[in-house]
C-alpha cells in the first residue's frame, strides 16, 4: 500500500471543464465527464495542495 502525506502532497486536476461534460453538447463533450467531479474532490482530500489546470 501507497503512504500519503497530506502535509507534502498536491492534489492536480487537469482541465476539468463544462464543455467536456454533456451539459455542453456543442463543445467537446466526454460521455461520463459529468461523472467525474466527486471523485475528484475525494482524491483532492488527501493533498493539501490543489492544483487546477485551464485553457486560456
């Protein structure tokens, strides 16, 4: 099993963004991209960084 030390770790979504999901059906759309968000924000629980990457 992996150890994390939050106190050392950085949580990085990487460009998690509406037009992936299909909320957004004219942009680029990822079946089950909507899914994705809790988990994320369980991952991110045990950094105490977090990181977001975005297009400009």
């Amino acid at each position: 099993m992996v150890s994390i030390r939050k106190e050392v770790t950085a949580s990085f979504d990487v460009d998690p963004q509406r037009g992936f999901t299909p909320l957004c059906p004219n942009e680029l759309p990822v079946a089950g991209g909507d899914e994705i968000a809790d988990e994320l924000n369980r991952q991110a629980t045990f950094a105490r960084y977090r990181l977001v990457s975005k297009d400009n």
